[in-house]
C-alpha cells in the first residue's frame, strides 16, 4: 500500500500546484498541505532512502540564506542534494519541495542526501518523523513574539532538534542558548561549534545585549583587525572548527581549525558571511563522515570549501539585486531587531534611495514592537523614499522619533512599489533602489516587480 502511496502521491502533487498558480494562488505550501492530509507516512518513507540521511537547519535569523550555502557546497562537492529552496519551511513545504522534484509516478527521490530549512516550531513535528543526521542551529533572537513567546521558549524548541540528531550538532558558540543546548545532545552524536572572533564580536549582540551601547565605528568592527587569529581562551568559549575572523567589502577570512583563510564573497551584508562560517562548519562534518563511504569527497578540502563559498549568491529577497528598468534594485529581509540593526550597518544609504515595507501577516509575526529597538539614525542624512506596507503608518512614527524623513508615506505596496522603482520618489535619477521589507512584503515586492521586469521563479508564487 505504501509503494501505491508513493506512486500517486508526486502525481497529486502536481497536480495541486499547477492548479493552484494557474488560479493565482500561489502554490508554495499548498501541494505539501494535500499530500500530508492524503499520506501522513509520505515524509518519512521518502526522505529515509537517502543514503547520507537528512541536515536539518533552524534557528530565528539566517535559515534560508545558509541552507542555500550548505546545498551549494555539498553539490560542489559531488553530492546529489534535495532542499526546499523557496524558504516554505513548515513540514508541508517541505513535502511541497518533494513531490515537485520527484518524477510524476515515482517512488524514489534522485538525491544522496537533503539539506532542509525548517521553522523552530515546526522543527519539532519534523523530529518525531524523521531523525536528522546532523543539525545546524544558528541562533534564537525576538522574532514573532506572538507565536513563540520569550526567546527561552524558542530556545526550548530547538532543544528537542538537538536532542533527536544522530551524527554531528553544529552551535553557534557566540548565542549563550544555542551553545547551551550542547546538554540535550546525546551521545554518541557530536557536538561542534562555529564562532566569531572577538575583533567582530560587537557586530552581533546577543538578544541580552540588545540595549547595550552599540554605537560606534561600524566599518572598523567590520573589517576587523589581524590583532590575533583566536581568542576562544579569553573569552572562555569552547573551540570553533570555523571562526569567521574578518570582512572587508567582499572578502572574508575564516580560521578552519586555526588556519587562516581568506576568500571573495558575493553575498551582502557581514551577518550572511557570519552564516558561511556556520556552512563551512556542518559542510566539513558532513564531508568527513561521508568519505568513509565515498573517497572521492575528501578531495574537497578546506580550499574547495572557500572556493565554493566565493560561488554562493544571496536567496531570493536575501540581498538579491533585481534589474529594473536597467537600475539595480537590492530587496532586503528584515525580521527582528537585531537583523535590521545589522542591514542598516551592513548598507550604506549613500546614493540609494531607500525604501521601508512592513507587513504585519502571521509569517511575518503580528507584534512589530521591535521595530523600536532597532535605531535608524543612519539613514538621517537621505532620509526614507517610501514607508509601505500595512503597518506603514507604524514605521514612519519609529522613523520620527529617530528624526529620519519619511517622504511618501502609503499603504498600497504594489502601488508604490511600481512608483518607487520608476524613479517617483528620487531625488536624483542616478540613485540605485534599496528596499527593506519584512517576509510577506518581500512576497509581494518581488511578485510586483516581476510583473515589470525579469524576476526568477522560485515557487512562491505569482
């Protein structure tokens, strides 16, 4: 009966998704929503045929941006890899991402192993399915404060991925809860870490450091120094197999084991480059547990695994440049404080014409508190083009109180979308086009634009 299942089930897929983007309805979630209803076994038989098992990756900031990198650099390597690349990262789109690759009346998925992204709650559900092989888990920040609660409880959450993993956990030594779930972990599964140097450390506050002074000069943190190549003693924190230890514009060094390594980088922004440590780190786990089966994989040393961190562009609305009437125009997400914080530094409004949306839809969180802990007084000089979005009004008063101009204030997204990059509200015609937007507004300014320029499908809808 279980083979009959697994037959039809790519098929109704399919089927689903076809009808549902043809409708205009999307069709990122929906196929894997009707697969989970019809077949509740469809997950596990599927993904328990692969040979190098399941990495599951989770935490409040990163997941889609570093699942990219880890299924980058595992194809690199040679692996056949499956992932759910369009960040639908309940179980469902994870389901979705499988019946979409499998063929029509196939039964087996052509992958050596899956790199997936999954939401801290429902992390939880997958894990009683299915036991990942290895976990990486990035970090737990105030995000969506009406779905989770306090960040102790998402901490909590993730505790249960680390307690279910087989092989090897990845933490982030520098988020005291991450490092702290090493307790869950049971043996004989593995526990290794990736880590900052202490040069960029003020870059990336924890939760609890939120309102501590964070003034100061953001481009000297960024680049760095040479002062040391590690201060895991001083600061009392276990080793680190990957230490990112310098960005400067776009390169990158990393310390792999203590040596030094430096590399180009596509990606925006030092917090994405932070997350190539975190790649590197469960890439390396994986790859050495692989050779034992496979020798060919060993000959991707830490050489390669910088040369194919220097191949990674951003995901989509992740830093991604989309061309619009010839100008770049550079979407990026933003979910909580600290990401926003780290975007703002990470971007130069000089010569940009900004633009802020905010939607406040159940992927997004309803509580947009936290766009009062994030300090906007760099974008003081040019001021704001554009506030969109449903909670547009809420964003121009944050903006007031940092004295930031916000010149066209609206609540049509599509609207000023179009008006934005036409060049409506420039000052100057020469300006590229930035927009911040949260996770549903990004949705939806990439689904606009695409309506006037070339914007690549990646199943998230129309």
């Amino acid at each position: 009966m279980a083979r009959l299942l697994d037959a039809f089930m790519p098929a109704v897929g399919k089927l689903v998704r076809a009808v549902s983007r043809a409708l205009h309805h999307g069709g990122s979630a929906l196929p894997g929503k009707v697969v989970e209803t019809l077949d509740r076994g469809f997950l596990a038989r599927t993904l328990g045929s692969l040979p190098y098992g399941v990495v599951l990756i989770s935490g409040t900031n990163g997941k889609t941006t570093t699942t990219r990198m880890v299924a980058s650099m595992l194809r690199d390597a040679g692996l056949r890899v499956f992932t759910n690349p369009t960040g639908s990262n309940f179980t469902r789109g994870v389901v979705a991402s499988l019946v979409q690759e499998m063929p029509v009346f196939g039964t087996k998925l052509d992958a050596d192993i899956a790199v997936l992204e999954l939401d801290e709650a429902y992390a939880v559900h997958f894990v009683n399915q299915i036991k990942p092989r290895y976990s990486l888990l990035l970090n737990v920040m105030r995000d969506q404060l009406d779905r989770f609660g306090e960040i102790d409880t998402t901490a909590k959450l993730l505790s249960n991925v680390a307690h279910a993993t087989k092989r090897v956990v990845v933490l982030n030594r520098e988020d005291p809860r991450i490092s702290a779930l090493s307790k869950d972990v049971l043996s004989p599964c593995k526990v290794k870490y990736f880590g900052l140097d202490d040069s960029l450390r003020s870059m990336f506050p924890t939760d609890d450091d939120l309102h501590s002074d964070l003034d100061g000069d953001l481009a000297g943190d960024l680049a760095g120094d040479s002062r040391s190549d590690s201060h895991d003693d001083s600061r009392n924190l276990p080793h680190a197999d990957v230490v990112l230890a310098k960005v400067d514009g776009n390169k990158a060094d990393f310390l792999i084991d203590g040596h030094r390594k430096t590399t180009s980088v596509k990606l925006r922004g030092v917090y994405n480059v932070f997350n190539a440590a975190a790649a590197s780190t469960i890439v390396r786990a994986i790859l050495a547990d692989a050779a034992k089966k496979d020798a060919t994989l060993a000959k991707f040393n830490d050489d390669a695994l910088m040369d194919a961190i220097s191949r990674v562009t951003p995901a989509f609305g992740r830093g991604e440049v989309i061309e619009v009437n010839g100008a770049p125009v550079e979407l990026v997400l933003v979910k909580n404080p600290i990401g926003f914080r780290l975007a703002l530094a990470s971007c130069k409004p000089a010569n940009h014409d900004t633009m802020i949306a905010i939607c406040d839809e159940y992927a997004d969180g309803r509580d947009m508190s936290w766009l009062w802990d994030v300090d906007f007084t760099s974008l003081s000089s040019t001021g704001v083009a554009c506030v969109s979005g449903t909670r547009a009004w809420d964003m121009a008063l944050r903006l007031q109180y940092d004295k930031v101009a916000s010149r066209n204030v609206n609540t049509d997204l599509e609207e000023d979308v179009k008006a934005f990059v036409n060049g409506d509200f420039s000052s100057d015609d020469k300006n590229a086009k930035r927009i911040y937007c949260t996770y549903t507004a990004m949705l939806r300014v990439r689904a606009t634009l695409g309506q006037i320029a070339s914007v690549k499908d990646v199943g998230v809808g129309k």
